[in-house]
C-alpha cells in the first residue's frame, strides 16, 4: 500500500461507516481519488465490501516448505545391502511452516504459502497448524508432499538422510502472482529457499517499501536460489557454512559486511552452541547460547528465527531479537518436539528492554 493507502485505511478502520467525503475533506483528496484508493483496496482484498469490512491481515506471511519429517533410529549396528531393524517416529516440518506455528503460539496474525501434495497426510499437516491461515497454499495434484527422512545410528547421530522436495518446483511465477494480494497485506515476509531461484527473485521484486522481508536459507546446497540482488531484503538468517556460501573474508565479520555490501540490512549468523552473532549498519554483537540439557536440536533453528521475527514486529534492537530467538530456541531444545507445546508471548516479556 502506498503512504494514502495507508491513511485511507487508518480513518476506516476508525470508522467503517465513513462517507468517502469526508474521507476525501480529511485526507485533502478529491472524491473521484478516495473511490480509487478503495476500489484498489478492494482488489486487493484488504476491504471486503459495504460498511468498509477490513479483512483481517496476516501480520506475517510465511513462505516455502511444509514437509512430512521422519527419523529412523537403527537397532544395533547398521549393515549396508541388507535389511536393517529401525524404529520410527513421525512429526511436521518444513522451514516455512515450523516459523509459522511457532508465531501463532507468540500470538502474531500468521499466513502459510506452501505447495503440498492431495494425499491425506499433506492435507492433515495443514489441518493440524492452529490459528495459521493456510488459505492460500497450493494443493498440487500428481505430486507428494515434500518428506525428509533422517536415519540415525544408535548414539542418535545423523548417518544419512532422504528428501523428496520436488513438489517445490511446481510452483511458478503465475501462480506467485496470483496470490500477490497475500503478499501486501503482510508485514513481514518471512522465505526460506525451497522454491526456485525465479520465486524468490518475484517476493524480493513485488516486496513493498513498508514491508520487510527476512530470508532463512534451508541448506547450504540451495543459497545458490537466492537472487542475483539482495537489496531489499531487510534480514537475513543463516549459519556459518551458508554464510560462507555466498560471501567472502577470513573471518565472521569480513563475511557479514561482504553480505551487508551485496544488499542485506540486518546479518544474523547463528552459531550452535557458541550462541549468535549479528551485524547491520547501527549494531553488531555477540550472544552467548542459554545452556539447557538437549534433547533434541530438531526445529530450534526454526524457532530462533520466529523470535527474531517476533521481535522486528515490535521494532525492537537487532540484539533484542537475537535474544528472543536464543530464547525460543532453547526452550525448543528441551524437548523431542518441532515445536515446542509451551511457548507463549509471556516468554519473551521484558526482551525488548
């Protein structure tokens, strides 16, 4: 929305029964203009109709995976070209979509735009996200729903892993388009880098001024989808393998400000257990990590990155945002779960102090 726009639709959501005269007297418009300013809000989707009913806007819009992630633990000692005995468990993931449920816990207006397959355990995945509107995710026929599997050796350590993502390649540039309604109204876009580098390009291209964009790579494998140009990506978050991907120097902050140059404003590198550090044009710094007993590293990434974002909403230092992240993130680290039952906004009370 342009800076009118914005004005238009302060005075209404004041008053829904506004005539647009004197919407027109308040904003020193002409009639003719104030009915161009609504008939474009109305395409938009942001007024429904008489009485000017605003639609309720997704605060922030999420877009990228939604998968189905299984872990097999192997019962003894792994054999390779035989039948090995394994144990399973089953969860939701996806970079995307674990951002997305930990922000509708932190009580933040949340959307997901996602392609997954018609079998019932992709539409199920999306029936399980509580307070997430999924509306304008792609349901596409032929294809599955994008799986991780991860085979574990006894000691729980990673031996190898499995993912059929190529239901992210149906998505294109018509159908990104078609949905561009969802990607004004938000005030954050949160992406990770499962779609094509021509999506991504397209988010970045039809981002507004009064939006920010955050960026959360997936792998090292897939940075090169990141666009060509990164201006106009407000935050970018990423270890330090990604970081190094897409960036030169021989150390931390030589490759941050290497990034910073290319574009991005704000540069959060996360570290493990070292904790986080972030650069941008104001601040920079390091974070020691909050030390808890691990049970499961699954998600905490995921969760560290709905902090930040949580965070920006409430325009808060960049170093107030890398703690609520390390906060959110160890809480999910104490538990087997994705992401973790219990976290509420009253955890992150008092961050932005």
């Amino acid at each position: 929305m342009n800076k009118k726009e914005t004005q238009l639709l302060a005075l209404i959501q004041q008053n829904p029964y506004i005539s647009q005269q004197e919407l027109a007297d308040q904003l020193d418009l002409s009639r003719s203009a104030v009915a161009g300013y609504i008939s474009n809000l109305m395409k938009d989707g942001v007024i429904l109709g008489k009485a000017y009913v605003l639609n309720k806007l997704p605060t922030v819009l999420c877009i990228g995976g939604a998968n189905l992630d299984r872990k097999l633990h192997v019962k003894g000692a792994f054999q390779w070209e035989d039948s090995n005995p394994v144990f399973g468990t089953e969860s939701y993931g996806g970079v995307a979509r674990n951002i997305a449920e930990n922000l509708a816990k932190l009580q933040v207006e949340t959307a997901l735009f996602t392609t997954i397959g018609m079998e019932s355990s992709g539409q199920e995945m999306l029936r399980s996200l509580k307070n997430v509107d999924t509306s304008a995710s792609i349901h596409v026929a032929g294809r599955n729903t994008g799986t991780y599997t991860a085979v574990l050796n006894e000691q729980n350590e990673l031996m190898f892993a499995l993912a059929e993502m190529d239901i992210y390649d149906t998505l294109t540039l018509a159908m990104v388009k078609q949905h561009q309604h969802k990607l004004r109204q938000a005030s954050i876009i949160v992406m990770d880098t499962n779609f094509s580098k021509e999506v991504l390009e397209e988010v970045v291209k039809q981002k507004q001024a009064n939006q920010q964009l955050v960026i959360v790579p997936v792998s090292a494998k897939k940075m090169d989808r990141l666009p060509d140009s990164l201006h106009g990506i407000t935050t970018m978050i990423l270890n330090r393998t990604e970081l190094q991907t897409i960036s030169e120097g021989n150390s931390l902050e030589e490759h941050a400000y290497h990034l910073r140059e290319q574009g991005v404003e704000n540069v959060i590198v996360t570290l493990g257990r070292e904790g986080v550090a972030y650069f941008s044009a104001n601040e920079s710094g390091t974070l020691e990590a909050i030390e808890v007993d691990v049970v499961d590293v699954t998600g905490a990434g995921d969760a560290f990155s709905s902090g930040v974002v949580f965070e920006m909403l409430r325009q808060s230092s960049l170093e107030a945002a890398c703690r609520a992240g390390l906060m959110v993130a160890s809480e999910t680290l104490k538990t087997d779960t994705t992401v973790a039952d219990h976290i509420t906004r009253e955890l992150l009370e008092g961050v932005e102090e």
